[in-house]
C-alpha cells in the first residue's frame, strides 16, 4: 500500500444510525489517533448517519442507486465522489450495497462483520450462530473483496454465547465489540500502515 497520509485519510460510507461511524469520529478528534474522517457518504437521504457527519462538520455525499441509469453508472459515480476526497482508507460502516471490483482496486475498503469469520456470512450472523449452538462467536473486520464477508481478515474479538442469550441481545454484545475493535485496528493502520498479501493482512512496522 502507498504511504499513508498523515493524519491519513478516512472516507465512511453508511446506510443507517452510523454507531461505527460515531465511534471512529470520536476516536478522531485525538491527534494521537492519527487519521481524520474527510468525507461521509451514503446510499440514501435523511439517515442519522448523515446528520452525524453533519453535526461534526465533516462533508457529505450521497449517490443513490435509483439515480443513476445502472447499477454499473452508480458504482462509477459512487467512485468518483469517493475518490474526490483523496482518501488513504474507505471504511463500510453499516454500508448496505456491494461496490464494483473497480472500486475495490482503486480503494482499500475494510468493513465488519458481527461473527468470527469464514463462519456465519451474510445477514444474519448472531441469529446464525445462536441457532449453531456455538459457544463463543464475535466480530470480524475485514478488507473487502468480491464475495460476501469472504475479505483478508484484519482484525477479530471473541465474544461469549451466554445460555439465555437471544438474537437481539447477542447482537448487541457483538456491536459493542465491534466498534472497539474498529476502531483500534483503524487506529493501528493510520499510525502503522498496513499490508495485504493474498490473505494475510499484516499492520504496523514495515507494512506501509
């Protein structure tokens, strides 16, 4: 990966309540944390995720899919706001469509994911892996790639299966996880850099 920027360059892509994103804003406002949100952007209007940004007065964006005449002319424009802002990382927050293989080589993306990955893809990882029967699952933060929750993994926090969990409740635990687990690893990236070869994922000294 090209040197990082210093405070590197963060741009966040949301599609609802943006918690990650509150997370990694308030992480932010160290100097020590050594990265800045540049940018926000989403995939519909008058989300909460917006008026964060907006309140922090960081710049927004959004491209919505019904705009544009195809799924293909979305992911150029989607690019190009992105891409307008320089931005060293881009970081999925809550983000609910899948970008271009484009856009994935023009960007390094990390998103997260509210199991232990490879196991338990998909939408609906805690209700999956309560009815699994697993006694310990997590969060998983990952760069994205072409296929769902199947990235190089960055980052990964355990999180225990209590016996009168249900699927709101674990989920819960597992957000809470998540968030700190973001934001330490974007953390890391932004001071240390960070390298991906095929799937190891290395951060810190020598990974710039």
């Amino acid at each position: 990966m090209p040197e990082l920027s210093s405070p590197a360059r963060i741009v966040v892509l949301v599609s609802g309540s943006g918690t990650n994103l509150q997370a990694l804003l308030d992480a932010c406002a160290e100097s020590s944390y050594g990265a800045r949100v540049v940018a926000v952007g989403a995939d519909r209007d008058g989300i909460e995720g917006l008026a964060r940004a907006d309140r922090a007065g960081i710049p927004t964006f959004v491209a919505r899919v019904e705009d544009y005449s195809s799924r293909d002319h979305w992911n150029r424009a989607l690019s190009d706001k992105v891409a307008a802002f320089e931005p060293d990382l881009v970081v999925s927050a809550g983000f609910m469509k899948l970008v271009s293989a484009d856009f994935l080589e023009q960007f390094l993306t990390l998103n997260t994911h509210p199991a232990l990955c490879p196991s338990f893809p998909g939408m609906h990882g805690p209700r999956d892996a309560l009815e699994h029967g697993v006694k310990v699952t997590g969060a998983t933060l990952f760069v994205v790639d072409a296929g769902v929750d199947t990235g190089p993994i960055v980052a990964q926090v355990p999180v225990e299966v209590r016996e009168d969990d249900d699927v709101e409740a674990l989920h819960e635990r597992i957000k809470t996880a998540e968030r700190a687990m973001l934001v330490d690893a974007v953390g890391r990236i932004a001071r240390g850099g960070i390298s991906v070869e095929g799937r190891r994922v290395r951060i810190g000294a020598g990974a710039r």
